[in-house]
C-alpha cells in the first residue's frame, strides 16, 4: 500500500505539472491567436474573417489532441522513471524486513552510483556491526552460561560437603551427649551409693554408742 502510495503521489505530480503547463501554454496561445484575430476584423474581408475564426475551433481540438499525446507519453515517462527512482529504496525495504525477520546476513545490492548506493553502503555497514554485536552477545551468554554451571556445580558440592560435615557433626555430638548422660548416670549411682554409705555409717556408729 505504502508503495502504491508513492509512486501514485510522484505520478501525479509529475503529470500535473505537465498538463497544467501544456494546458496554460495552450490557453495562452489561444487567447493571442483570438486576439489577433478580432484585431484584424477591421481589416479583413467578412468571409476570410469567418473562415479563419472558424479554424480556431479546429486549432483548439488539435491542442487538445496534442495535449492527450503529451499526456500519454508523459505517463509512460513518469512510469519509467518513478519505478526506476523507487527500486532502490524497495530494495531497501526488502532488506529491512529480512532484518525483522532476524536475518542479519542481508546485504542491500544498489548499484545506482548515486546516493542510494551511499545509503546501501551505510545500511550494509549498520548490518554488519549489528551482526558483530549479536555474535558478541551470543559468545558473552555461552561464556555465562558456562561459569553459571561451573559455579552452580562448585555450590552443589559445598552444598555436599556441608551436609556430610554437619551429619558427622552431629553424630559426634550426639556421640558425647551419649557419653555425658552415662558419666551423668554414673555420677547419680555413685552419689546414691555414698547416701546410702553414709547412712549406714551414722547407723553403726548409732549401736556403737
């Protein structure tokens, strides 16, 4: 639709200007033939006068005539030279949606010895360094990706080595708890036997008074 629209505004412009020319260039040379003529009324014979009057309506039905051969060639022209002026710049865009589509190994081939092939060659350049930089950033994300493993295995084994080390941790722990309650017990034994010890002293030193 885009296209259509340019190449319908260019040829219209172009043609309008060419009728528009030919059409004032024709109403002028009318007007100066008319006015001759009635100003040689005067001096010409009735029947000469009317003869020649009359020819101008023949004269202007061969202007327009002419003006439609004009026309036609005028459009042919204008065809011509609007599609040969806007087949860079489709060629361009063509290249810009192969870039939508994420080819980035497209190369715009103008050869117009113009600015378009300025343009070409600056819009290549711009694809070129787009394709280095995504290249760049595809290398840095394997790159990261890589150390992310790296790291995420290094933290697994820490992980690993954390937990083999709190469960041996806590097996000595519950290891001397274990030896703790049986000193404790021990101890509770031992000061129960000298309770009793004791009271069995007191007793027989009770039945030695």
């Amino acid at each position: 639709m885009k296209k259509n629209s340019i190449f319908l505004k260019i040829s219209a412009t172009f043609l309008g200007i060419i009728l528009g020319s030919n059409l004032i260039l024709a109403y002028i040379l009318y007007r100066a033939y008319e006015t001759l003529i009635l100003n040689a009324k005067p001096y010409l014979p009735e029947k000469v006068f009317e003869e020649i009057y009359g020819n101008i309506s023949n004269t202007w039905a061969i202007v327009i005539a002419t003006l439609i051969f004009i026309l036609l060639v005028s459009l042919l022209f204008v065809i011509l030279f609007t599609a040969n002026l806007l087949r860079p710049l489709y060629e361009l865009l063509e290249a810009i949606s192969e870039i939508k589509k994420g080819n980035l190994r497209v190369q715009a081939k103008i050869k117009t010895n113009d600015e378009f092939e300025e343009l070409a060659k600056q819009f290549n350049s711009m694809v070129v360094n787009l394709r280095l930089a995504r290249d760049m950033l595809e290398e840095q994300k394997n790159i990261l990706e890589v150390r992310v493993k790296a790291r995420t295995r290094e933290l697994e084994e820490l992980a690993q080595s954390l937990e083999e080390k709190v469960k041996e941790r806590t097996r000595e722990l519950e290891e001397r708890i274990e030896e703790l309650e049986k000193i404790h017990r021990l101890t509770v034994e031992r000061e129960l036997k000298m309770v009793e010890l004791k009271k069995k002293i007191e007793e027989l030193q009770k039945k030695e008074k």
